[in-house]
C-alpha cells in the first residue's frame, strides 16, 4: 500500500506537464513571425481586415460552416451569434433564453446585456451539457433559443435538441467555448445548430489570449450578425452606412495573424486530446470510486478542454472531494474544482434577479447540484503529454487504499 505524498511519500510524478500555450522558436521563425510581420508591413492593421478575412475562411474550412465572423472576445461572439440569430439589437425585450446551470457566466451575460430573458434549466450528468426534458420542461410563450454549451469540449444531445427547438419555432444556439475541433457524429460543433459562438481566450483549445468566432449556415444570420459586430454594417456597405444598430466588434488583425499559425496545429492536438481521454477513461475505470467521464455514442471526437470526472467519496474512506483533490495535487496531478456554484447564483445573476425579477428564471436542477459535489476537473493541457503519462494520473487516483486509512489534512 503505497503512502499518499500528502502524508508524506514519493509523489507519483514530479515532471511538468506541456505548458499552454505550447510556443517555440520554430513555429515562431516559420509560421507566427511571418505572419505577424505581413500584418505590419502591410500598414493595414483594421479595416478592411484581409487578415481576418483570411482566418473567417480558414475557419469555415475546418468547421465546415458557411459562414464565419471574427469578433474581439469569446464574449462579443456569443453577443453577436444572439444578435443575428434572433435578429435583436440590445434595445428592447428580445424574449426568453434557455441555458445551463452549468457554465461560464458569459453564456448568460451576453444574451441578458442583449435583452433576451434567461431561463436556467438543469444539464445531464453524463455529458455536462443540457438535459433536454429539462428544456421542454423550460418552455413558455416567451421562448425563442435554446443555447446549449458544449461544456468540456463534448457536444450535447444536438439531434434531440434540435427536435425541440422544431417542435417549438426556436433557434438553437452553440457555445463552443470550450469545444474546437468537437464533432456530433460527423459534423464539428459550430455547423450543427442555427450558429455558434467561440472563444479565443488564454486557456482555450485555439487560443490568441482574446477573440471569438461566430459560425453559422444561415445566410441572414450572418448578415445580421455581421451588422452588428461591424457597426451596424451589412457586409458590402458603404463605410458611412449603418442600416442596423450595432457595435464595433471587429478582431485585431493580429489576433488574425496568430490564430492562422495555431490552426494548422488544432486538428492534431485535438486527436491527440481525444486519444489519451480514451485512454485514460479505460485505466480511471478500473480505479474504485472514480466514474470516467462518459463518451455518448454521438461523440464523433471530444475536444477535451477539460477532462470531468467524478468522485465517489464512499470508496475513498468518506473523504472529501476537496480532500481528494488535494492529495491529486501533491502526487503532481493538476487535478482543480471547477464551477462551484449555480450559475443563477453568481452575485451578478442574483444583481438582475433583484433588479429585474422578470428577466431570470430559475428552473429546477438536481442533477447539476449533484455534478458540484462530484465532479473533478482536468484541464485540457494535460491531455497534451504522452499516452504513458495518463498512466501517472490512473496511479495517483489508484492510491485510495492508502487513502482509507491516511489522515488527509484540510486546508486552514
């Protein structure tokens, strides 16, 4: 029975994990260099945008989508995906969204500063992102979208949502934050519903420290969204035109350049995300007390952007999450927390509530408390090392013999 290194024994492993993002003189000297250096001799640093039109492209060809808009922050494109999908401006009512408890704040944020209504609704467990009863069950008059957060880098259950939003006249959004390089079944996240929103930011799969993306299929979606990120603009308008209400969300020609470099890595880091989470769902399987997270059979490739599993603190002595997230921690697993708390209970959520009681509502949701008492995060940088490196997290896990009977301290 070895000895938990909290207690002091031998760390399982005391070698770095790949840091993010991963940098280096050689994609410097022949991918990010010359691109960043085309964009300042060619003194056009914004308008008209030839780098980010090239990266729009670029992005429609490894999304598949038709159409696509680079926006300045992962949060502009979830703002700018609301404004063309639900053909809104931000100046008055635009009628309920549903989404999860389970996410980021910015997939309530952007479409409250919008006018939408937020509904919160209850994910499945299994997957982390929307449990579609819960979303009929959601439903009123005053619905327009669904937006479905394909959290941790796994697309939800696109096929059933999307037969409600049918059912019910409504646009069914993606939050791709945390998903590049995702597919449901075939087809890559951002090409599934009426359009998706990505982001660009430091921690994530493709990332130039700030950024978004929209995607979409929909002609007239694109056309209102690219009013309202560029101004009030449909694309082709003369510069002093501004048929529509909009904002100046316009990408950095920079960011541009940076993220045509990276691109040409993501599909490959993805795979080699996907692989080692197969492999590391295999060897946590056979560890006691741990349930790997789920594949569900329309993943065509999971992104993992983060690696969710969960704990069963019955097969390790009674001790804590925390506790156990600890003792991961001084083995040398980056093992972390994740969202602590319901989203509809963020101090800013509960701001609205108090203020504007009619643009939040609050439906029921056991299974995403359940998920806050369970659940351990991995971040998507660890499933960047080599396939016998998953081997020193399924051993880390795998000392809960020791830690039935060790004294794990908690923090003061």
């Amino acid at each position: 029975m070895s000895t938990l290194a909290i207690d002091g024994g031998t760390p399982v492993r005391t070698k770095p994990w790949p840091a993010w993002p991963q940098v280096s003189e050689a994609e410097w000297d022949t991918l990010v260099g010359p691109r960043l250096k085309q964009v300042y001799l060619s003194a056009t640093e914004g308008l008209p945008n030839p780098m980010s039109a090239e990266l729009e492209a670029a992005f429609c060809a490894f999304t598949g989508a038709k159409f696509s808009l680079f926006t300045s922050h992962g949060t502009d494109a979830l703002m700018t995906l609301c404004a063309g999908a639900l053909d809104i401006d931000g100046v008055g009512p635009a009628g309920e969204l549903i989404c999860p408890e389970y996410t980021f704040i910015a997939s309530a944020s952007a479409p409250l500063a919008l006018g939408c209504s937020i509904v919160f609704a209850d994910i499945d467990k299994r997957h982390f992102c929307l449990d579609p009863a819960a979303v009929e069950a959601a439903i009123s008059p005053r619905t327009v979208a669904i937006m479905n957060v394909q959290l941790g880098g796994q697309a939800g259950d696109m096929d059933a949502l999307q037969k409600i939003a049918d059912k019910h006249g409504l646009a069914l959004l993606e939050d791709c934050a945390q998903a590049h390089g995702a597919r449901h079944n075939a087809t890559q996240v951002g090409a599934v519903g009426t359009g998706g929103g990505f982001s660009f930011q430091s921690s994530k799969n493709l990332t130039s420290g700030e950024g978004g993306m929209v995607t979409t299929n929909d002609e007239d979606v694109y056309n209102r969204a690219s009013a309202y990120r560029n101004i009030g603009r449909f694309p082709g308008g003369k510069r002093w035109e501004h048929p529509r209400l909009g904002q100046n969300y316009r990408g950095s020609e920079y960011l541009a350049a940076l993220l045509l470099a990276r691109l040409t890595t993501l599909d490959e880091q993805t795979d080699r995300r996907d692989r080692n989470g197969v492999y590391l769902n295999e060897l946590l399987a056979q560890v006691g007390g741990i349930t790997p997270p789920e594949r569900m059979p329309w993943c065509g490739r999971h992104a993992y952007h983060i690696y969710m599993l969960h704990y069963h603190p019955d097969e390790f002595g009674g001790h804590s999450r925390d506790e156990f997230i600890r003792a991961m921690n001084a083995e040398g697993v980056p093992a972390t927390l994740g969202y602590n708390l319901l989203l509809s209970e963020q101090q800013g959520i509960q701001s609205v509530r108090e203020r504007y009681p009619e643009r939040v509502r609050v439906e029921p949701s056991p299974q995403t408390q359940w998920v806050f008492e369970h659940t351990v995060w991995l971040f998507q940088s660890v499933l960047l090392a080599e396939r016998a490196d998953m081997d020193d997290i399924a051993e880390a896990a795998g000392k809960k013999g020791a830690c039935r009977t060790a004294r794990i301290e908690t923090a003061t």
